[in-house]
C-alpha cells in the first residue's frame, strides 16, 4: 500500500487528465482509474473413437452388434466461463497537485483506495492464476493403443516327415515328426479371446457364488477386490471388440480490452469440430466472438451532466475546480456468441462504459474529509 501526504499551506487542488497537461508540475501525484480487462476460460473436449482389432467378430463371438466400426474424433466445445480483473486505463489518468491535508492510499496496482482513511478491503490478486491441463499426444497416443492381451496368436503344428534309410542294401521310409509354428488368422485370435472373456465371467460368478476351495474362498475387501480387478480386465478384453471411447479436455484462456463503444464485437478464436480450437483469423473453423452491450446504467447521468454544462454556459458561470476523478457503475452484457447463437453470457461491469466524475474540490477542504473506493471499479464506497 502507497501513501501520499499532503502539508498544510494555503489550500489548493488541481486535478487534470495526463493526456491534457502541458504545463511542468512539481512533484504530483498520478493515479489512474480501472478499466475492466475480460478474460474467457474456453474448455474443449475431444472425443475419440478407436475401433477394436475384432471388431467384425464381436456379433459372432461375443453376442453383441453395440460396436464402434470405425476411427473418429471430433471437437466440442464445453465450459465456457466469463470473468473480469482490472488494469490501469491510460486513457483516464490524472495528475494531481494539492496541499489539502490528506493520506491517500494505493493499491499494489496503483489504484487510487482511500483518502485520510485506511481502506477497509484485503489486498488481493485481482487476476487468477489459471493453469493448463492439456494432454500431450504422446498421452494420446498411449490411450489410443489396446492393451497387449495375453492371446497365443501362434499355434503349433507337427507334421509327418518320411526319411529313406539304407540298411543293408535295403531303402526303408522312417517316419519323423517335424514341428512348425503357423500364425493363427484373426478369427482364430478372436474366438481364443472370446474364450477368455467367458472363463472370466465364470471365475467372477464364481467367487460371487462362494464357490471357492474350502474356506479359501475371499470375502470382504478382499472379495471386492478381486471382483474389480476381474471386471477391468473383462472390460479391457471386451474392447478388443467393441472398441473404445476417449475424452481429452484442453483449456484456453483468452483477454479481451473492451473499448468505451456501447456496442462492440472482437474475434477471439476460430473453433472447428475436426481441428478444435484455431487461431483466429485460421480457414479453419468457423468465428468464436465476444460481443458487448451497454446496458445503459449511465444515461440519466450523462443527460445530468450535459444540462449542468449547458446550464452553466447560459449563466455564464464558470467550471468548478475539480476534485478527485471517480468512476459510475456501469453494467455490460458480455456474450461469447458463434454463428449468432449464444453460448455463454454474464452481465460484468465494465469500467469503460462508466462516467468520469469528480469531486468538488470544496469538499476536500472540509475537516474530517474522507474518502474510499471500490480499487477494482473506481467508485466510491463512501464520502464525508
């Protein structure tokens, strides 16, 4: 936390917006308002489906047609959660010079807190840290692969070899056995996993049943145990049939700076069900946006503003000297639109629609002055 102290000499206050001073200033003070930074939290999921290596043999083996036949992925898009964190508007900056008695107070961001006061909020990190939790494609890849399924995909097959032998001028044929390994077909494979499959049903009613060797027979932990362990491996076999299904989910944080536009559109990336997530401005995929609108909460206001102004130059009265620059409240409907349709919204306060506003410097010179903001918003909280 900053703190400016101000002496007490023949009391004076000029505020004015960086961007307008052309004249040299002795040591001032320089604060800046929050405009509302919007950050988006896209997670996209892919979903991949690997066909069984027996997949043309799961009706005949297995009993069942509730197959994957082929190889896909595709891309969608799930949560989609909208959130806001402040960041210094150099647009609405202000130098201010002041022998006012005062303490005025910052935050580590150097948002403008309290005056003559001590700020009644816990300093916190505005911004969240987010994390990624992709998966690499070596992670992928290992998904993808089927378990290495203990089936002897190779049998073995004697044959009978006749040898002539010469024995004492006579030719006999001694028979011999010759041994060969042949590569079983697929079919072969599948019908010996199938097999498996069934003897694992069997050993898992088994124990169910408490058909076990005596008093050997597991119950308890020990039971559920095996029961699990029995139910993954009859899973991991029925995939070599059936196939399986993958999820991967990836995060993508996007930032988006609104302008003072009350209606306001940026492209924020491109999402695509065969790519996922693109760059924006990619072929690929079709526009995710970011869409904005003013909900008017400063109208009435503004219109005030405009009749004082105008009010004032009819008299001919002069501006009075501005004090402390704040902010109004001002609501935005922000929506993450594709293709004209909707899908997430949140109603945020966004800084930048606010007014500018401040307080008469007659009111700084008042005993007991004291003076605290929202640091995140710039509004005021409360005044004396």
């Amino acid at each position: 936390m900053a703190i400016a102290s101000c002496s007490t000499q023949k009391k004076y206050i000029r505020v004015e917006n960086i961007n307008n001073v052309n004249s040299v200033k002795d040591n001032p003070i320089i604060y800046s308002l929050p405009k509302t930074a919007i950050t988006v939290k896209v997670t996209a999921v892919n979903e991949v489906s690997v066909r069984g290596p027996y997949y043309q043999y799961a009706a005949k083996y297995i009993g069942t047609e509730d197959i994957i036949n082929s190889n896909s992925s595709v891309w969608k898009l799930g949560n989609i959660d909208i959130s806001s964190y402040p960041v210094q508007d150099s647009s609405r900056t202000f130098v201010v010079e002041t022998n006012y008695p005062c303490a005025m107070n910052f935050s580590p961001e150097g948002f403008l807190e309290s005056v003559n006061t001590k700020p009644d909020f816990q300093e916190r990190n505005y911004r969240d840290d987010d994390t990624h939790t992709n998966l690499s494609s070596d992670d992928l890849s290992s998904r993808r692969k089927f378990q290495d399924i203990n089936v002897n995909r190779y049998e073995t097959v004697f044959d009978t070899v006749l040898h002539v032998v010469d024995a004492d001028s006579i030719f006999t044929a001694v028979p011999s056995a010759k041994k060969n390994l042949i590569r079983k077909s697929l079919e072969e494979q599948a019908q010996e996993l199938a097999n498996e499959i069934f003897l694992l049903r069997d050993d898992r009613n088994a124990l169910l049943k408490g058909e076990g060797d005596g008093n050997s027979a597991p119950t308890g932990d020990a039971l559920r145990y095996m029961v699990e362990q029995l139910n993954k491996l009859e899973e991991s076999y029925m995939s070599m049939f059936v196939g399986k299904k993958i999820k991967i989910e990836k995060t993508f944080i996007f930032n988006y700076i609104p302008n003072q536009n009350a209606k306001q559109q940026a492209t924020l990336f491109n999402f695509s069900p065969e790519y996922g997530v693109v760059p924006n401005g990619s072929k690929k995929g079709s526009p995710i946006t970011v869409e904005i609108s003013d909900l008017g909460d400063n109208i009435v206001i503004n219109k005030y503003d405009n009749n004082q102004t105008t009010a004032r130059q009819r008299a001919g009265a002069s501006q009075a000297a501005n004090g402390l620059a704040y902010l109004t409240n001002a609501y935005g409907l922000v929506r993450i639109m594709q293709n004209n349709n909707s899908l997430s919204e949140k109603t945020l306060n966004i800084n930048q629609l606010g007014t500018v506003r401040y307080l008469p410097s007659s009111l700084m010179q008042q005993d007991g002055f004291k003076l605290i903001l929202y640091p995140q918003t710039g509004t005021i909280k409360s005044v004396n």
